[in-house]
C-alpha cells in the first residue's frame, strides 16, 4: 500500500479533493496510527472552486474545519497547463516539506500512470506518496464507503457517461444501481467526482444543498450549497 513498506508517517499531508476516495485514504491512514497534519488541494483562482470537483472554497474550507485539519489551497489559472501545474504544486510542497512535512497520502484506487506519475513528482524533491487504499475492489470498495457512514453528492460528472441526472445525486446504492456497467462505481476513471458532507472522519456534518446544474467544458457540475 505504501512506497516504503513499514515506514509510518507522523506529519503526513493529504491530497484531499473533498471526495469519497482522499476521506477514506484519511480513514484508513487515521486507523494505521499515521499522523496526519493538513490537506492540500487545489484550487481554480478564477473560479474560487475545488479543481475537477467544481465544489465552491467555502465547503472545502467546512470540511476542513469539520475534520480538525488546517488546509493549503493551491490556486490554478484556468486554462493551467501541466508545467504550470508543477511549478505551483512543487512550491508548495517543497514549503511542506520544509515545515515537516515526511509524506503526502493519497486516494488512487488502480490508476498505475497516476501513481507513477505522483512518485516521480514527489521524488524529485525527496518525498514519499504513501496509498492507503491502492488496489481496492472498487465494487466492494464502493460499498465500504457508504457501509462506514460516509454521505456525500455527485458534484460533476462526465454526462458521456453518466446520466446528467445524477448530478448532486447522493452517493448511495440507489445511485450504484443506476450506473452503468461499464462505468466504474468509485468514478475512478473520471466518471464522477463527489464531495463527502459526512462520515467517520468528521467530527460534525457539512450539509449541503443542490444548487444549479450547469454544463461546462463538457462537464456537467452541479452547484453544492451550504446546507
């Protein structure tokens, strides 16, 4: 599960998207005695909103305080191209790292060019990724996360597909059941993206309501509300 077998961090960080997948990283680091310090995320400047999700700051920065964890937003120009995407997310993480930070934990499921890509970064500054929930059954691993309690909403999803009516849906079997097959149940190929307003890792809710749906970029988002 982790790129250094029995190290165990003690100020670890995060990549938190606001999602089921980076809350059940949190999870499951929390229940290995990993030390957890923070989030980082990133953020479009443009828009003030979560980057992919299209979760307005407010809520991120309610669930962060809902967990108890300070969280570093790292703002993006919107187009951002990949170079750009580094150089602001290796800032940042050198400045962690130069803070104490000794690992950064993330959701990925299966994706192995993601995980590579994340190692490579994250080596050439001296840093360790560490993957809680690597290789899951995403069918299984998608009933755990509504078995453990966590609630969250569709907040964008891929209307090629995904029904668009499943924007700001909550995330529960009813929802798996209306999926396609061919689609993965965790959105793990960038199906959907969900923001978690619940669950085992909050010490308080951060209800939401459904906003707008609008279509952008192709995406469909729908406008989580604070509740």
């Amino acid at each position: 599960m982790t790129t250094d077998a029995g190290f165990v961090p003690r100020h670890a960080v995060v990549s938190w998207s606001g999602g089921k997948d980076s809350a059940m990283a949190l999870w499951r680091a929390r229940q290995m005695g990993w030390g957890i310090d923070a989030l980082l995320t990133t953020v479009g400047e443009a828009y003030g909103r979560v980057s992919i999700h299209g979760v307005r700051v407010e809520l991120l920065e309610r669930q962060a305080a809902a967990l108890g964890l300070p969280v570093r937003q790292v703002a993006l120009p919107t187009p951002c191209t990949n170079l750009e995407y580094e150089a602001r997310m290796g800032t940042a993480v050198r400045e962690l790292l130069a803070a104490g930070t000794d690992a950064f934990v993330f959701g990925d499921l299966f994706l192995e060019d993601i995980r590579a890509y994340r190692e490579a970064q994250l080596a050439t500054v001296g840093a360790r990724a560490l993957f809680p929930v690597w290789g899951a059954d995403t069918v299984r691993f998608a009933r755990d996360v509504i078995d453990a309690g966590f609630r969250g909403r569709v907040a964008s999803l891929d209307p090629r597909r995904v029904d668009r009516a499943l924007a700001g849906a909550a995330y529960d079997r009813a929802l798996l059941q209306r999926l396609a097959p061919d689609v993965d149940p965790c959105g793990e190929n960038g199906e959907f993206h969900t923001f978690v307003w619940d669950g085992p890792v909050f010490a308080t809710p951060v209800p939401v309501t459904v906003g707008a749906v609008v279509e952008r970029d192709g995406f469909v988002y729908a406008d989580l509300l604070p509740g």
